[in-house]
C-alpha cells in the first residue's frame, strides 16, 4: 500500500503539477494522473500506431481544438458525423453559443434556434451547409468511400488547419472514418442530393478495409477514447483481429452495467483480443452532477 498525499496547491502552478500530484491521490483524480502517464508512453512508443476515437458533441462544447491538438499524434481519427457537421458549421462561418438547459424550447423553434444541452446554434446554419454541399457536388462525385469524402471536405472548405479538424485531417493525411455518417447533418446533405436525383456513389463498407489494414500491419497499437459508441466500436473491431492494443485510455460518463459500448471498461476488451492481456490501459469515468442554488 501507498499512503496517500494531500495535494498542495501552489501559486503559478502548472496543470503538469497538478496532475503529477494526483499520483498520490484517490478516486478519479489517480484515474486521471494514470491515464497521464499512459499517455506520455503511448506518444513516445515509436513503435505505437494511435487510434483516437470521438463521441459525443466535443465541437459545440468547444473542445475542437483540443481534438486538433491531439491529431498532430494520431495515426487513425473516428469520430461522429455530429461532431464532423458542427465542425464544418463553424468552418463555413458559423459560431455556437452559450444558451440554458432550463428554457422553453418551443419558444426557442420559434426563433429558429436549435439547442444542444445548454449550447445554442443558428437553424440557419443548414441552409449555408446545403450550399456549400450544392456547389461542390461534382467534386464529392469523385470520392468512393467515407474517408475520400470526408478528406474532399476538409480540402474544400474554408478556414485553416489550426481551427477545423476536417482541414487538419486533409493536409496532414490522417485516415479519418465516420461510419455512422448518415446520423449527422452531413449525411442530411447527402441525401437531399440523392433526392434531388443526382448520383453519388460512396461506399460505406470500403473504410473498414483500410482500418483493419493499419491494425494488422502495425508492430503496436494505442488507443485513446472520449465517450464511446460507434466510433470506439469501429476501432475496437478492427483491433480485434490484430494483437490488440498496448496503451489504452478511455475516458467517459457512462457506467458498465447497461452493456453499451460508452460504458464497457477497457478490460473488457480483453475477452475479445481488442486490448493485449499485458497492456497498460485505464478508464476515467466522470460523472457530472448539477446543484440547484435555493435563492
């Protein structure tokens, strides 16, 4: 056993030192220290190919560039079509805002303003969205599969590489998948095409090749988790058939029990041959709690 050290907080301290400090503690905050360290050997494991999968709506929080920054030490990019959407929204020109949870959405239908728990968008974003889908419609044409469509996007739309992770995933050749595409607003512009009558042939089964290719091939494998879902699913599948991951972190609100892949532990992966047996891997799970003030 370790003793547990009290942290100390100190003037001009730097959020490295705070979470070295969490090593000496309890609860979520060791959790956090770990994954910490996990994380420093994953990047510099030369031999380490990393998996980085998203869900949930991290752009409309406004943790896009965060996502950005850990791009730069990805080798594989999965993610929603919500968040790939609200990132080409906010490329296009368009902001979220700060709104409230507790509101009268019908109210808010009337001004034509869509909500996303306590962040607030402009409905009008869709009619620029359409445009931009409209005037590029030949280009996307040309794309055979979801990634070659998602890497046409981020060459074609506007804003730099430092602010829009589909243009960071086009210049800088990260394989990016998206296999629940059609769930997004992205997939609503598609099939307005298609609706229209004009021919757009993707196929949604081709990403799943180039993926379990770079799972086979590579010599070891990292992977690193916010939320759960379709796309750490789509990455823990194709680990399945290679030697499994070495590094993992996993870092999310749901719990175990309902059996959904958001909230199964990294451990479990071992029963499949997603997580190697001997791999260092740690789950942060963080619960949000909200506290009514009685004024």
């Amino acid at each position: 056993m370790r003793a547990i050290k009290p942290i100390k907080i100190k003037k001009n301290m730097k959020v490295s030192e705070l979470v070295e400090q969490m090593n000496d503690m309890g609860f979520g905050a060791n959790s956090i220290a770990k994954a910490s360290s996990i994380m420093k050997k994953m990047f510099n494991d030369k031999d380490c190919k990393i998996f980085f999968g998203v869900a949930g709506a991290m752009v409309p929080a406004g943790m896009k560039k965060i996502i950005i920054d850990l791009l730069d030490k990805t080798s594989v990019f999965v993610t929603t079509g919500a968040n790939l959407t609200h990132d080409l929204i906010e490329a296009l020109g368009y902001r979220h805002y700060q709104g409230k949870s507790e509101i009268d959405d019908e109210e808010l239908n009337k001004k034509g303003i869509d909500r996303i728990y306590n962040v607030f968008m402009k409905n009008e974003v869709y009619e620029k969205l359409e445009d931009f889908f409209e005037k590029n419609l030949n280009e996307f044409k040309k794309c055979k599969n979801i990634k070659q469509l998602l890497w046409k996007i981020g060459e074609l739309c506007p804003g730099a590489e430092n602010n829009c992770i589909l243009k960071k995933c086009y210049k800088n050749k990260i394989p990016i998948f998206c296999p629940a595409i059609a769930d997004s607003g992205i997939g609503l512009m598609i099939w307005g095409r298609l609706v229209a009558g004009k021919k757009i042939n993707i196929d949604c089964f081709d990403d799943m090749k180039e993926i379990i290719d770079i799972s086979w091939t590579c010599k070891k494998s990292g992977i690193i988790y916010i939320g759960g879902g379709t796309p750490k699913n789509f990455i823990q599948q194709s680990l399945q058939f290679s030697k499994g991951a070495s590094y993992g972190i996993q870092i999310t609100t749901d719990r175990a029990e309902p059996g959904g892949s958001s909230g199964a532990p990294l451990r479990e992966g071992i029963s499949w041959g997603k997580m190697n047996k001997d791999a260092e891997f740690i789950d942060v799970r963080q619960r949000c709690r909200i506290y009514r003030c009685q004024m």
